[in-house]
C-alpha cells in the first residue's frame, strides 16, 4: 500500500514538472468527463432511476392499439374499463384516470384554475403511496352523490392553504360547489409524472349515459401485475380478452388489440431517443479528448525513456512501471473528473432551465449517488484507457539505444508515431460522426423554423377560461358571458381584433368523425374525420387566418338560425377534390346519428398546422361559436403594441366586472407557443451543435499537436532535405501529406460511422434523410479544409529550419 501512495505522489509531482501541459490535459477531460456527468444526470433522472412508486416495474400503462387507423394508443372508455377490471386474470389491481380541471375560489386567494385529475379508488393503493395527512379515496366515494371529496397536492396545500394542518376535514369550493378534503399527499408525491403539475384528485364516477357510450374513450388506464405474472403472460392474457369483447359488443373495437406498456417507458418515450443521442455524442466528446490527452501521455513517455531505461536497468520490473504509468494517467484523469464534477453542477442548472417543461421529474435533475459513482468509473476508466498504451510503449525500450546520451530510437519513434496517428484517425472518425449528426439536426430545425405555420402569432395573447357548469349549465349562460366578454375588449384601447375558439392550434384539439351528403362511408380504417371546434366571427381575424373563398361567420349566424360551418383548404381537397365545396353539407357523426344537424359549408380558410410546425396541415372544421356554445374556450387577442402581454391586467379587470369568481389561466403569447413547440428540437440541435464544436476543436488540436511533435522529432531529417536542396513546396508537401493521410483515413471511417450511427437520429429529423448527401459532404470538405491548415502551421515551420542547427539537432 505505501508503495501505492508513494506512486501516487510521484504522479502528482510529474504533473507538476509541466503544468502547462497537465493544465491543458486536465482541462480536456474535465470537459469531457464534465458534459457526460451532465446528460447522464438526466437520463440517470428521467429514463433510468425508478419511478417513485412501490415495485414501479410492475406498473403497466393499458391502451387501445388499432393499426388501421392513423390515431394509434387509444384510451379506454368507462364499458372497456370494467370488462378489463372484472375480467383479467394478470393484474392485482387496475385504476383508471380522467384529466379534470376546476375553478377554486373563496377564501383570500384569488379565483384559481386548478389542473386535477379524477381517479377510481384503487389508484393510490395500485401505487403504493399514503396521504401524509388524513386518507384516500374508498369504492364507496365513486357513487354519484358520495363523490364530492377531494385529495389535495402538498404544494397547493402549502401555497393556497399556508399549509393549514386542519384542512382535512374542512370543505373547499369547486367550480362554486363545496368538496371536502380527505387527505393530504405527500410533498415529493407527483402523478402523473411529466405532466402539467396534478394539484387534486377527485373520485371517478360513472353515470348511466357514460357506461353505455363505449364509443367514448377518454381514460387512461394503470394497473399492477401480480406476483410471479410476467409481461408476456399478461399480454397474452389481455390479447384474449380483447377477442372476447370484439365478439361480445359487435361493431366496437374491431381487430384492435389491447396495448401493455411499462409505466415509465411511456411517460419517458417522447424523450428517450434524444436523450440516449445527446448520452452517445457527449461519450464520443470525451473518447476524443481522451485521444487527445493519450497523444500528451506518449509525448510525455517518450520523453521519459532514459528514466524508464535506468530503472529496468537497475532491476525495476515491467510490471511495476506499468503500475506507475497507470497511477499517474489515473491521477490526471480523476483530477479532470473533480473539475468536470464543478462544470457538471453548472451544466445540469443550465439544463433544467432549457429542457422542455414536460420532461418527467423535471425538478429532480441533480448529482446523486449514481452520478457520482459513473462520474467516478468514468474518471477510473478514462485513467486505464490514458495510461495503458504510454505504459506499454515506455516500458518496452531499447535499453542500449535508450541509455545513449542523446539517441533517439528509430523503430520506437515510429512505433510510437503510429499509435499518436492512429489516435488522431480515430479524433477525427468520431468529430466527423459528430459534425454530421449536429449538421443533420440543424439543418432539420431550420426547415422546421422555416415552416408557415398557417398564422400570424405576432402580437397575439391567448389565455383559457373555464365557466363552472354549476354556475353556468345552460348554453345561453354560456354564450352570454362569452358575448359580454367580446364586446368589452373589443373597445379597450390597443386591442386590434379578439376571438374565441374552443381548440386553437397549438393549445387544443378536438377530432370527430363526419359525414358528407352524398358521399359514401369509408371503409373501416379509412373513416372520414377532422380537427373541428367553435370560433366567435372574429376568431379569424385575430389569428391572421386568411379567408380563402365564401365568407366568415357574422352576428347573423346564431342560435336559431341555419346551421353554418366553415372549412380549411386541405379538407376542401381532401374531400371535396375537384369540386366546389360552398353549400355542400356535412354533420358530425356517423349516418346514423340523427340528432347531430347538417351543417352547410359557407366558406373556406387558409391551412393550419395545428399540432406543431412539424406536423402535416390538418383538415379543420370550424363551427359559430354562437350555435355551438362550449364552458371552456381560449380567447385570442390581437395587440396593436408589439408587447401583447401589456393587455393582460385590463383583460382581467373585464373578466372580473363579469364574474369576480372567474379564473382567466394558460395566459401565453402566440409566440411563445409556436416557440415552446420546436423546444425540444432546439435543445437536441443546441446540446448537439455544443458537443460537435467541441469534438471539431479537440480534433483540429489533436492533429495540431501530432504534426507539431512530428516535426521536432523529424528536425534533423528535414535539415538534411534541405541541405540537399529540397525546396519549400517539397518539406510542405512532406509534412502536410503526413497529416492529411491521416485525415483521409478518419473521414472514410467517419462516414462509414455516420451512415450506420445517424439513422437513429432519423425520428428526430424533419423533412432531412437521415443520410442526406449534401451535409455528409460539406461536413467532410469543412473538417478536411480545417485539418490541413492544422497540418499547414507545423509545416510552414518546418520549412524555416536552419540546415546547419538541424544537421547539429539530436
């Protein structure tokens, strides 16, 4: 052991012989080891670490898959539900859960929009989790009537309530109804995770009408398997019951299959493949840097072989200078690894500020026992991997050559210089891969900014109101606040036009099925449907959504009056090609449903893409706000100023002249929107782009140094060139051909890298193949053009050597 320490401190004292040089190593690694402790914190948190339920292996998300349609993982409405729970024989317990939202008001607060979830009894259990205070919910409190109780969230307790520990007990109100609370839940208690933060829960009933629509899909169902059942074993066992409920209910659900999916793995499945890409570029980071610092290490060693000599001389064995090499390469690389450890704290802060909001656990990002422990092998291995070759170079001299004062031996140069060239093919192979991979992403995310996305978000404030159906359940009540509301903030000043709609892009969505007089239905998978919702006549306008033929909705298409609709241009051609789709008529539904109206097309606007820039334009139908009054509706508010937000006080000042119980909530710019819909493409492209100019830098050194080193040692040989009248075009040809031979080699075997590596990247790219030739060259030409004038700086050196010191030059 003091044999140990005594290397160990010899191993600092060799760094510090050359701190410049250790210095640069040290700052190498701790880039590289510092960028893979950061996004391995993420993927650690996110994809890795275990839900924080009891046994979250066993916890199984359950969906609908129907190939045939273009909407796959469907929900399960509340008929599919209970035939799940009653009838399988995998699972111990099965919940399901709704997204619910209230109004909270009373108290001192102000009227608040709560974002809730209603969940059968079992859910808490299922999970493994207790209230901290008070209790859960029973089977009892899913019957209507015993219903109105409430499970509230540790944060709003703590925010709303002052963490008041007698609430339990005590009644709340709720879309102006009094709920009581049962219980408390713990403070790190979060579910769903990666979802808009759940702040209540409330029990799931069913009435009659929802168990007779097994049409209505609307709850996603959890569920634990037993003990000893593998997945497999409940796949097989949901797949029969499957069958069986497609021959029970004629009609529903044909040749669809029941889904099984870990929990985890789909709430993290958005997420995964960016993630485990930005994990693989950060590696190929520090295998550069560590190339980089192995080719310091072989300098370092060569410079050393006297001692080495000496000491084999003097009895030492190979192993034992082995020994030393590794503990000196692993004493720099854990002293890079505590330096990165310092840049990952700041880097993990820079990462939870810039990931997405709806990354799962989010908050909890951080440096934990796990982190430390990769950080820790990584450093070790990083050490092992920086020493091996230097050790086993330097410890395999020429001890006669060696022990010369002043020789140089040449077959151990050359061996040498083959190892450093081989490092420096692989820089280059693993930067190119690198290049390639940020190249194809920034090229996909500017042809995804440079997307119309059908609107004008400039200058556009949305928010979201909800009126409580307890206050407001007749339609009328509905569309006169709604009305009230319009014709106020239509005369505030520096509003230029204001609208309504129930599912705007960006913030909603809403799809049905329809049918068309006199077109046929489909056949099954090929069903005729649409993003559809109700727009006030100044919806358009607000949005900048041209008018494309007919007109817009006017006052004169209210209630009573005949039913109107509008259409997009891409359902115009989708289903009316070749015609002219004014007057034709459409309802919701199928044939069958005789209550839903035909609907007259009135005109047509401009495409949309409503689901995000990368998304198709989608076929939109739109419908008066007046014949089809919804509770919950955004508005969109034009600004005359460029700062939209400035009209925010004011539009709740008129919110509250109508009902100073009514939440405005979900207040954003259209700008924002469109800007948090391309988030995650713009951190993959961000974090990417970071790591490839790092590894391009790390490269361009590597190759720097390798011909600067090459050109010393090769001093006394030029000298003699030009002695003998070699010119300068020759020594730069000589010296430059060196280095892009070793380029050449790097980029064939880069490219062969990123034709495999970058096809999974491909779920990631929009409107880019994943093999796109015209990045693959620039990228190479660029690394090339660069990597020659890394070569060229040494060689225009070489080509200054005096002949006579060079002739004198050992």
């Amino acid at each position: 052991m003091n044999s140990v320490w005594q290397d160990v401190r010899f191993g600092f004292r060799v760094m510090m012989k050359k701190p410049a040089v250790t210095f640069i190593a040290v700052l190498a690694l701790a880039l590289g080891i510092g960028a893979n402790t950061a996004i391995f914190s993420v993927v650690n948190t996110v994809l890795l670490r275990p839900l924080p339920y009891r046994d979250s292996g066993r916890i199984m998300l359950l969906l609908w898959s129907a190939p045939k349609l273009t909407t796959d993982d469907l929900p399960a409405s509340a008929p599919d539900f209970l035939d799940w729970r009653e009838q399988n024989h995998s699972f111990e317990r099965m919940a399901a859960i709704s997204g619910e939202s209230f109004n909270l008001t009373g108290g001192t607060g102000e009227p608040e929009r709560i974002m809730s979830a209603a969940v059968s009894a079992d859910l808490f259990p299922l999970l493994g989790v207790n209230a901290a205070r008070g209790r859960t919910f029973t089977a009892e409190e899913e019957q209507e009537g015993r219903n109105k109780v409430v499970v509230m969230g540790h944060d709003l307790w703590q925010r709303r309530f002052g963490s008041n520990p007698n609430l339990v007990g005590q009644t709340v109100t709720l879309n102006n109804e009094a709920y009581t609370v049962l219980g408390i839940m713990p403070s790190d208690f979060r579910f769903p995770e990666g979802t808009e933060r759940i702040d209540l829960w409330v029990p799931l009933t069913f009435s009659p009408e929802i168990l007779g629509a097994r049409g209505h899909r609307y709850l996603y169902v959890a569920a634990r398997l037993k003990e000893g059942v593998t997945f497999e074993q409940a796949a097989s066992d949901m797949k029969a019951l499957g069958k069986r409920m497609e021959e029970a209910n004629p009609g529903t659900n044909t040749e669809w299959y029941i889904k099984l999916q870990l929990l985890q793995d789909a709430l993290t499945e958005d997420v995964s493949t960016a993630l485990f890409v930005l994990l693989g570029a950060v590696g190929f980071v520090l295998l550069i840097a560590c190339a980089n610092v192995a080719n310091l290490q072989l300098a370092r060693a060569a410079a050393r072989r006297r001692e080495v000599a000496i000491r084999l001389a003097v009895g030492a064995s190979r192993r034992r200078l082995i020994r030393q090499f590794l503990i000196e390469s692993t004493v720099l690389s854990l002293t890079g690894g505590v330096f990165g450890l310092l840049i990952a704290f700041w880097g993990i802060d820079a990462l939870r500020a810039v990931l997405p909001e709806d990354v799962p656990r989010l908050e909890q990002i951080g440096i934990d026992r796990a982190v430390l422990l990769f950080t820790l092998s990584v450093s070790f291995a990083t050490g092992l991997i920086l020493g091996l070759v230097p050790a086993l170079q330097a410890t395999k001299p020429d001890l006669v050559e060696s022990l010369k004062d002043g020789a140089l031996s040449v077959a151990g140069s050359r061996q040498r210089n083959r190892v450093r060239s081989l490092l420096v093919v692989l820089e280059v192979a693993l930067a190119l891969v690198l290049l390639i991979g940020a190249g194809l992403m920034m090229k996909s995310f500017w042809r995804l900014r440079e997307v119309r996305p059908g609107f004008d978000p400039q200058n556009v404030l949305t928010m979201q109101l909800a009126l409580p159906e307890t206050k407001y359940e007749e339609a009328q009540a509905q569309a006169g606040f709604f009305q009230s509301l319009l014709e106020r903030l239509q005369s505030v000043p520096g509003v230029k036009s204001v609208g309504l709609a129930t599912s705007p892009p960006l913030v909603d969505d809403s799809r049905t099925d329809l049918t068309i007089e006199g077109q046929e239905p489909l056949a099954y998978g090929d069903e005729q449907t649409a993003s559809y919702g109700s727009v006030s006549p100044g919806y358009f306008s607000a949005m900048g959504i041209p008018i494309v033929k007919g007109r817009g909705f006017t006052e004169e298409d209210r209630e009573g009056s005949a039913p109107v609709l509008i259409v997009s241009s891409a359902f115009a051609n989708r289903f009316f090609a070749g015609q002219d789709p004014l007057g034709k008529r459409i309802k919701q539904g199928g044939p069958e449903d005789e209550d839903s109206p035909w609907m007259t097309i009135v005109g047509i606007v401009g495409d949309i893409h409503h689901y995000g820039l990368s998304s198709e334009v989608s076929s939109e139908m739109y419908m008066p706000f007046a014949q089809r009054p919804q509770a919950e509706m955004t508005l969109v508010v034009r600004s005359v100023s460029a700062n939209p937000m400035s009209l925010l006080p004011t539009i709740r000042r008129e919110v509250e002249a109508i009902d100073k119980d009514q939440p405005v909530y979900g207040v954003k710019t259209m700008e924002r929107l469109l800007s948090d819909s391309v988030a995650s493409e713009r951190l993959s492209v961000t974090l990417l782009g970071l790591f490839a100019a790092l590894a391009f830098l790390l490269a361009c050194v590597g190759i720097y140094g390798v011909i600067s080193y090459s050109v010393t040692q090769r001093t006394h040989e030029i000298g003699v060139r030009i002695a003998l009248g070699a010119s300068t075009t020759d020594i730069l040809k000589l010296v430059v051909g060196q280095g892009m031979k070793m380029v050449v080699v790097g980029l064939v075997l880069g490219l062969m890298a990123s034709f495999a590596l970058t096809r999974v990247m491909a779920s990631l790219l929009f409107n880019v193949s994943a093999t796109d030739p015209a990045t693959f060259v620039f990228v190479s030409l660029m690394l090339a053009a660069v990597a020659f004038f890394a070569s060229f700086i040494p060689a225009r050196r070489a080509t200054r050597v005096d002949p006579m010191v060079a002739l004198r030059y050992e």
